[in-house]
C-alpha cells in the first residue's frame, strides 16, 4: 500500500512537470510581463517632436505651441493651422455656437470681467476659454476700474464702450440691494443663469481642444489593425507547428 501510494505521486509529479523537467507555472509566470514594467510606447507611434503616426496616416502637428495658442484665440484655428480642417471647423462650430447661445440668454450681460467686493466674477476664468470672444470683457473691467471712485461707485461720468458690450455692473453691487445685477436678473429669470453655466461650459469645452492641437490626436491604432495582426500571428505556420510538437510531447 505504501508502496504503491509513493508511485502515484512520481506519477502525479511527473504528468505535472514539462517535457524539459521544469514546471509549467513557472514557465508562464516567467514568461508573463510584470505588473510593475513601464509601457513601452512603439518607436513607430512618435516620429520626432511635431510629426506623429496614427493608424498609418502621418500628421504634422507643426509648431505645437503656436497650435495651441491659436486654438485657444478661436476655437479650432489651432486645427486649421494644422492641416486638420475638419476637426477645425467641427470645434468653431460647436464651441462657439454653445458660447453665443448662453450669451443671448444672459441678455448679453453675463460674461464680464469683475474682481470687485460683492462682484467677484470668477465665472469669467473659465469663460474666458474662448479666447477673443471674451476678450473684451476685459477691456471694460479695465474701463470700470478706472470709473470707480474710492468710495467704490462708479463716477457719473462714466459711459461704457460699444453701448455696455461686455461691461460690468454698475457699482456698488450688494445682494440686499436693488443694484444693475438685480435688474439683469429679473428681465432674463433663470436665463440669466442658464446662460453662465453655457458660457462657463463652451470655455472648458476649449481647454479641451488647445490639449488637441498640442498633444494631436490619440497616438494609438484605432482601427483594429492591432488585433487583426494578433489573430494572424496566432495562426502563422510557426505557431501552428509549435502547437504540434507539443501535442506529440503530451
């Protein structure tokens, strides 16, 4: 009986092991990439700084710095700097249309340029993400600043460019009072507010494409050709001899 016991466990030991002696699992866990490697990135993706490769179609990103400082002026110019026209005019289209939209139902008063107590505007960092768009903004905050007296009202004297386009409130501006902001809020309702969060949003959408034209379009296969190409390694007459010899081993 103990005899016996002990041969079956060689036996057991012995169909467990591979033809060359070694264990199977530790052949796999050998042959298995670590948890812990870096990805390697394929030589074939990245050509130099300005020229990238993306499934077989080569794109020059040109100066990426000025690409990007261009998409951020006018969404999707960065694009058409580039030779990227479709992409281009998909962005000016969308962006600038979502920006209008929630300009017009603000009234045209809610994007403007404010750092001032009870009127700290910091809806317009984000907003400013379309570039010239909001770039006026600024050119009035500057034209407020200047019109306020130390008492922090505007002067009398004082009359905004390109009849109020862009310009701040009046000021002092106080919630429990009935200030410039206040009547901006009861002639537009809930479109005043519906129209900074469309504002705030076409902004973000922006940053969104000046990282597009700086860092070009997703560096991966994106058409199957990757997997295709696995399958047929998988099936090449090596592997297939490979599956052989190993089924006669067995």
């Amino acid at each position: 009986m103990a005899q016996r016991s002990r041969r079956s466990r060689a036996a057991e030991t012995t169909a467990g092991a591979s033809p060359n002696g070694s264990d199977p699992n530790q052949a796999s866990d050998k042959s298995a990439p670590s948890k812990n490697e870096p990805i390697q990135v394929n030589p074939k993706v990245f050509n130099g700084d300005t020229q990238i490769e993306v499934d077989g179609i080569q794109v020059n990103l040109r100066n990426r710095y000025l690409a990007a400082f261009l998409a951020w002026l006018v969404p999707g110019a960065g694009h058409y700097y580039q030779g990227r026209h479709t992409k281009g005019t998909l962005f000016v289209i969308s962006i600038l249309s979502i920006w209008t939209l929630g300009f017009a139902l603000g009234g045209f008063h809610v994007v403007y340029a404010s750092w001032y107590p009870g009127d700290k505007r910091w809806h317009y960092f984000l907003q400013a993400g379309v570039g010239s768009a909001a770039l006026p903004a600024l050119v009035q905050g500057n034209r407020m600043r200047l019109a306020t007296d130390n008492r922090g009202r505007t002067r009398q004297d004082y009359e905004p460019w390109w009849n109020g386009f862009m310009a701040p409130p009046h000021r002092p501006v106080d919630e429990s009072e009935a200030d410039e902001v206040a009547a901006w809020y009861a002639r537009r309702g809930s479109g005043y507010e519906m129209g900074t969060w469309y504002t705030m949003i076409a902004g973000l959408l922006n940053f969104l494409v000046v990282y597009d034209a700086f860092g070009g379009p997703l560096a991966v296969p994106i058409s199957g050709r990757k997997k295709r190409e696995s399958e047929q390694s998988e099936n090449s007459p090596d592997n297939e001899e490979a599956a052989a010899q190993f089924a006669e081993t067995s």
